[in-house]
C-alpha cells in the first residue's frame, strides 16, 4: 500500500557530500494526512532533510519539519490552528537490522527494503511525533474548583454526638 505522502529516493543518490531532499505536501496529500491523522485539518507540511550515508547501508538524517495544522484544544473543545516545528534525527537501517536499543536520547530507526527509503513517509511520521498529544488553544484555561472551607478538626465528633 502506498502512503499518503510517498517520496521514494533510491540511495545511490546519496552521494559522498550527502543529499539534500525537500518533501512538501500537496493540497490532497495534506487532505489525506488529515484523514489518517483524525485531526480537524492539515494545512501544510515540509520537512528538509539532509541524508549521510553512515555505512553502506545505514542512512544517517538530519531533519527539520514544519507544518501547520488544525487541533481540537482539550479544554474547550473548539478547534485551532497551531503550527508544528521540529528537528530531528532519524536512521534508516535495512529490514531485520534495527537494534532493541530502548534509550529514548537515541536516533530512531526506520527500516527499509531494497535500495528505496521513502522520505514522505517519514515526514508523516514526524509530523504525528511532533504533535502536541493535549493540544491547547492558546488562552484556555482549565477552571479550578473553588477551594471548600477546610473542616475543624472536630466537627466529625459533632456529627457523632448529634447521633446519640
């Protein structure tokens, strides 16, 4: 199944220097994105990326994404538009070769077949890493509950006389 946003690059481009790739979604690819997303709208996606070959089969990149989306504030419901910026660092590693590594401060990997890594894919998936899971329009705030009068110490002992 092809994604929604597919950018094949075969990696005999990259050469000694690297490659520098830029991935901008189209007006249905953002649409598409939205649906999978299940956000209220994508207005726009780009995400640069510069590609290292690590070894002869390891892609080291370098990425920057920025976006602007639609989200739904957890507080009062209502619908905002909020940009997305992020860099990152992602490897790309042949299939069967990704490590168990669990360190949060390391790269993640991506695993790929043959000589085609798909660098759309990729961008949607920072995309959805770089979304705020508890988005927030800006300015909401959740109310506090107004603060009960604390309780005297003894006013359970009344309650208990007043039953006798």
């Amino acid at each position: 199944m092809i994604p929604e946003l597919h950018r094949p690059i075969l990696l005999d481009r990259i050469g000694p220097n690297g490659l520098d790739v830029t991935v901008e979604a189209t007006p249905a690819e953002c649409v598409a994105l939205t649906a999978r997303m299940q956000l209220p709208a994508v207005h726009a996606v780009s995400c640069t990326f510069h590609l290292v070959r690590e070894d002869r089969d390891t892609i080291l990149v370098r990425g920057h994404l920025k976006a602007r989306v639609t989200q739904t504030c957890v507080v009062t419901l209502e619908d905002f538009e909020a940009p997305v910026e992020e860099k990152f660092r992602i490897c790309f590693v042949p299939l069967g070769t990704e490590t168990d590594d669990l360190d949060p401060e390391s790269d993640d990997e991506i695993p790929y077949e043959g000589n085609i890594i798909d660098l759309g894919e990729a961008t949607a998936e920072q995309l959805v890493l770089a979304l705020d899971p508890y988005p927030r329009k800006p300015g909401a705030t959740l109310e506090e509950p107004e603060a009960a009068e604390p309780e005297h110490p003894f006013a359970a002992l009344s309650r208990l006389r007043r039953l006798n």
